[in-house]
C-alpha cells in the first residue's frame, strides 16, 4: 500500500474515557502533553454516535447492516487515534493478563493429548473399527506436533547469527506447522487406502453389521467431552497467543473427528458394516482438507502475504502522525514474514534537516512500530522528496 499525506496542526486531544486502566491513563496524559493525539484529517468528525447506531438497527435489516458497518468504523478510528505508546502498553497488559491462561490452556491441552492418545489408541486397537482409528489418528500425533514445534524453536534460538543473520526466530511456528501438516496428510492417506481394501475386500457371508463394543465406545465418548472442554476454554482466550489459535482449532478438529467416529462405529455395529470404513474415509478426507488449509496459510505467510488492509491503515496512519518534521509518508509495506509482520516505511524529511535529527527520528519511529502487537522488525527509509519511483524494489 502507498500512501503520501501532507502534515497539518495536531488536534486537541479528547478527554479520555472513563473505564481506561490507571497506567494506560498515565501513559496517555504523558503522550497527550508532549505531542498531542494528532488527528489531521479529522477523522473525529466521521464518528458515528451511538443514537445515530441505534437508530439505524431500529429502521431494519438493510439499516442493521449499516449500522453494524458504523459501528466497526468507530473501533477503527479510536485505534488509529489512540497513540503509539497505549498500544504498546495495552498489548503489553493483554500479555500479562492473559500469561497465566495461556500457560494453562497449553499444558492442560499437551497433558490430556498424551493421556487421551493412549485411550483412543486402546479403543481402536481393542475394537479394530477404522473410524475410530480414523479419529486416533489425530490423538495420537497431537503430542508429536508439539514436540515438532519445540525442536523447530529450539532449532531457531541455536541459529548461527553468522549463517542466519535476519534471526526470523518466528518462523519456526509456519515451518513445524508444514511438517506436522504433511505428516497429518500422508498417514490419512494411508488409511483411505485401507479402507476402500476392506471395501473391496469384504465377503457376503461375513454378516451384515460389526461387533458392538462398548468400552471403546465409551473411551472415545470421554475423549470426546475432554476435547470439547477443552475447546471452549482454548476458544475463549484464542486471541491471546498464536499458541491457543492451533491449539482451539486442533480441539475443534478432535471433536469434530471423534463425534463422527462414534456415530460411523455405531453405526457399522448397528446398521451396515460398510458405515464403518466408510466413516473413516470421510473422516480422513476431512483431517487432509483441514490440513491443506493450514499448510496453505502457513506458506502464504512465509512467502511474505501483506497484513490486512485496517493494520496497514493503522500503521500509515501512525506515520503520518509521529512528528510534525515528517512532511509526508511516500509508501508503506507491511507483510507476513511467519506469523509476524515486517514494515517498510518510506518518509519525507526537510533536505536542509541535519543528519543527527533525521536519524533520530527515523529510529524514534522504528523503535515506536516495532513495539506494536504483531511487528517483528520494522525499516524506515528517509527521502527528501515523493517524485521519484517507488525505492528499494528490484528493478526487472
């Protein structure tokens, strides 16, 4: 995204809400007396009031969704307005309050995937039934993949600087997600073959139904409501860390895998022996896809995908306003480079400026974005002028 912006006087600054925490309050009367919350295009005035909000969900679905639409325009602007320093310190706040959650939802999950392995692993062993092998399948590497993660960062944090000077110690995240996903593709592979072979393989006279057994049924059955625990816990601090992200989606994939399992294994003891290998392809198919997905999004990231359009506005806008010496912002890149974000900022100085205050604000202003949630390494490039042709892009 390219963005140019001329600089004009900084606004006066709103009083702050009530409700805000004591140390964001401190944090924000400091910025607030130093620089001002700058708002030059006045974006202020764009703001939806809340009788306006109301007015329009009161007028009908159509009005609903513009009023929905406001509403989320009004959270966009109070981010852009909200100054460098207090997102730096709620995202720092967000951390601290959630750490104890976070660690909690990781090693209560790594615990109940170890036991949980062993149980599906007994049930599908004792039973012989494909679908349950099918949703052992997941259970029973889920302890790998966290062991695959563990090695990829152990891995990155022994890196050579020498060898690996960028130090992108994030991308070990993308990298242990792409093996475990490949890992995931092939052994669900595998079991769709042994599946249509039991298909293909199965004889009239063998009879009609599978045998029932109902101590595996019932080890999946608590399996199933641990997972789903579990899931509603990872679900409700997802955006606390990358880490519970993979690890709600995992425990909505396991219930997902393990209730289908119950119903096919059911089913095929029940109905039709057919419902059981049958179950298990599907369940198969599903893993694959939800994998593909995953590895998908993960090369994306590492190929370097720009962030969402509101994170870029935000980081533009956060330019633009950082100090009355920046006369204009010429472009700004923000792009995926793992789960984290790098950001290429090109700013216009006066010509005549001193070296010593064009660095130092130019750091200032690096040092500022890479404190933002998401941004792992942030470059600031000062040009005297935006006539030129976009800078430090490889010429074809």
């Amino acid at each position: 995204m390219s963005a140019t912006a001329t600089m004009t006087q900084p606004a006066p600054v709103d009083p702050i809400a009530p409700g805000v925490d004591v140390e964001l309050m401190s944090i924000r009367s400091v910025v607030s007396r130093e620089a001002g919350e700058r708002d030059p295009l006045l974006l202020r005035t764009k703001i939806k009031s809340d009788d306006e909000i109301k007015g329009l969900r009161s007028r009908g679905k159509v009005h609903g969704k513009l009023a929905k639409f406001y509403d989320a325009q009004n959270g966009h602007i109070d981010n852009l307005l909200k100054p460098l320093a207090v997102h730096t310190a709620e995202a720092a706040q967000e951390e601290e309050n959630m750490a104890l959650k976070v660690k909690i939802a990781v090693n209560v999950s790594f615990a109940a995937n170890i036991i949980l392995a062993g149980v599906q692993l007994y049930a599908a062993i004792s039973s012989m039934s494909l679908a349950l092998f099918a949703s052992t399948i997941d259970a029973v590497f889920d302890p790998f993949a966290n062991l695959i993660l563990w090695l990829a960062h152990r891995a990155s944090n022994k890196a050579e600087e020498s060898k690996w000077p960028f130090d992108d110690t994030n991308a070990d995240f993308p990298v242990g997600n792409i093996v475990y996903g490949g890992i995931m593709g092939g052994v669900n592979v595998i079991l769709i073959v042994e599946a249509l072979q039991e298909i293909a393989t199965h004889k009239s006279g063998e009879g009609d139904t599978k045998t029932f057994h109902v101590v595996p049924l019932v080890c999946v059955c608590i399996a199933w409501g641990v997972k789903f625990s579990l899931f509603l816990y990872c679900f409700a601090i997802r955006k606390a860390s990358s880490q519970v992200q993979v690890l709600w989606e995992d425990h909505r994939n396991d219930i997902i895998a393990n209730g289908f399992a119950i119903l096919t294994n059911a089913g095929g003891a029940k109905l039709r022996w057919w419902i059981d290998p049958v179950g298990a392809m599907v369940i198969a198919c599903i893993i694959i896809t939800v994998w593909c997905r995953t590895v998908y999004e993960q090369f994306t990231f590492l190929a370097g995908i720009t962030a969402p359009p509101e994170y870029v506005s935000l980081v533009t806008y956060k330019a633009m306003t950082f100090s009355p010496d920046i006369k204009q912002v010429d472009t700004v890149r923000v792009y995926h480079s793992g789960p984290q974000y790098i950001v290429e900022v090109d700013i216009v100085l006066d010509p005549e400026m001193p070296l010593w205050k064009a660095h130092d604000i130019s750091q200032d202003l690096q040092d500022q974005i890479e404190a933002l949630p998401d941004v792992d390494r942030c470059f600031v490039h000062v040009d005297h002028e935006v006539e030129h042709k976009p800078e430090h892009r490889k010429k074809v």
